[in-house]
C-alpha cells in the first residue's frame, strides 16, 4: 500500500498520488509487492534492493549514508497478541525532496502520524519529522513496558492462589518479549547516537539539517531510550526472580506433597501388617475367641495411633 501526504498551510491533505508527489511530500509505504516498490524507485531514486531492506523482519537498527539519501532502520514495538510484544524493523529514507517509510505492517508508531495526531508534526520539516519518530517509537516502547509490568503483577497474583502451566506459559511470553525490547532498544541508542554525531558532518546537511530545536528533540529521544533500557531490564529481572521463586515454591509444595503421602502409606502399611499376620492359614491368637476380632482391630488402631504420634514428633504428618 502507497500513501502520500503533504501539509499544505497546516492541512495534512493524504490524497495524492504517487506521480504527482511534490517537494517536502511524506511516502508511505506498508507491505509493499515488487510493483509499489519499482514505482517509489522510479520517483525516488532509491535502488529497489535497498528499498526491501527495511521488509527483513531480521533486518537491525543502523544508518547507512549515500549521496543522494538516508537510510535509518529501528526497531518498533507491536503488539502481537495478548501478553505477546514483538519488534518490527521500520525504514526511514531521507531524500533532498522526500522521506519515505517503509514497513511490513500498519503500525500504532505511524498511526499517529498518518492521522495527523501528532503535535507539530510536517511533512516537510524532514530531519525533525524522522526524530519525531524516533520520539514515538521510545514513548510506545515505555507503554508497552508498563503494561508488561501490570501483567506480571496480574499473573503474580494468579500464581499465588493456582500454580498452572498456563500462568507459567504466559510469564514465558512475557520474557521472550522483554528478549526482543532490550535488543531493539539497545540497537535503536546505538543509532541515535550515530544521529547526534551527523550534526557536525557537512557533507550531510543538504539531507539532515539539524537545528536546535531539532537537536534538543533528539536529546529527548536518547534519554526516552535509555529510561526504556532500563525500565526493560529492571523488568526482566523481575520477571526472572518471580519465575525462580515460583519454581521453588512448586518445588517445595511438591515436596510437601510428597511427605504427607508417604505419611499416609506408612500409616496403612500398619495394621495391614497387622491384619496380614491374622489372616494366615496357620494357628493365631484369639483364633477361638469369640473377642478376637475386636482385639485385632484394637491391636491395629493402637499402633496406627502410635505411629500417627511418632510422625507428628517428626514433623512428617
């Protein structure tokens, strides 16, 4: 799908077309087949190979410089499914008269854009419309994190009343996606960095112009991002902690379970010593006693409670 947007006096107006895509024009580009990718070549003059690289779902945050363009890959959060967070690689080209986005998939960092929600946002206004991206995706990624915490702590409390493999499965899907938050994270800083020193490169400045307004925007965006790291690990050792506490607790429920059974068994293993001894084809006590078999049963009880008494003095019942 092809997208073009432009502000005109302050009006983001979305229906043009490609071929007529003028100066300080916004190409959106989402799930691109090899025609769309052809036709934004064309317009562009970008090479059609360097246009999928931001379609590799393994593709990692870097910038690539060229004369006639910017290439800026990072790393977006999504949302897969319930209790489920992945990354997507996002292309950002930065041309003298376009910046074009590239994904596999509409995403909630360009939904806001694209829906004109964002404050201060041109499509012509290149270099700060790419930080400002840069701003959303670190903001999105805190997000998501805290509703990652606020599931752990729902998933606690599940844990703490019925110990399933479900609650578990779900903590495994909660880990796996703070894997790919801290990955993405990480290489998203290196990139930014990489930002921040362009804006003493003069070969660079008829594609990245950075003001100062656009430089403290950026700042913004590198501190947003190391919070995120942070937050994100502070997650994850948590969510390692309460894993191995939980896995020691069923360990030890287990081990409780264990013992009261074994309890149990020795407790009938004695009088059915007991009756095993009476029910013999041979001569035994009280065998013509009319009493016999109350005194067995006496007999039996009167160990069991006996036994009953030692294992309570263990600690074993």
């Amino acid at each position: 799908m092809l997208q073009v947007y432009k502000h005109n006096n302050g009006h983001l107006e979305d229906n043009i077309s490609l071929a007529s895509a003028e100066k300080g024009s916004w190409i959106n580009v989402i799930n691109p087949d090899s025609e769309d990718l052809q036709l934004v070549s064309m317009v562009t003059e970008i090479p059609t190979d360097v246009l999928k690289t931001a379609l590799d779902t393994e593709e990692r945050s870097h910038v690539e410089l060229e004369d006639n363009y910017i290439l800026v890959v990072i790393n977006i959060p999504i949302i897969l499914e319930t209790d489920s967070y992945d990354t997507l690689p996002l292309g950002i080209f930065i041309t003298p008269d376009f910046i074009i986005t590239i994904c596999i998939q509409d995403t909630e960092v360009m939904r806001n854009f694209t829906q004109n929600k964002y404050p201060l946002f041109y499509t012509f206004k290149k270099t700060r419309f790419l930080f400002q991206i840069l701003y959303r995706s670190a903001t999105l990624f805190l997000k998501y994190l805290l509703q990652i915490n606020h599931r752990t702590d729902d998933i606690e409390g599940m844990l703490r009343h019925s110990m399933r493999n479900k609650e578990f499965f779900l903590l495994l899907e909660l880990q796996k996606s703070l894997t790919y938050f801290t990955s993405a994270l990480r290489s998203n800083g290196i990139v930014m960095e990489r930002l921040m020193r362009l804006r003493r490169s003069t070969s660079m400045h008829h594609l990245l112009k950075m003001y100062e307004e656009d430089e403290d925007l950026l700042e913004d965006v590198i501190i947003e991002n190391k919070q995120a790291i942070e937050m994100v690990e502070m997650y994850s050792n948590i969510l390692m902690s309460m894993s191995d506490t939980f896995a020691s607790i069923i360990s030890n429920n287990l081990n409780i379970v264990m013992k009261f059974l074994a309890s149990i068994t020795i407790l009938l293993a004695v009088p059915t010593i007991i009756f095993s001894l009476w029910g013999v084809n041979v001569p035994v006590p009280f065998a013509d006693d009319p009493m016999g078999f109350a005194y067995v049963i006496f007999f039996a009880l009167s160990f069991t409670i006996l036994a009953i008494i030692m294992l309570w003095r263990r600690d074993l019942f």
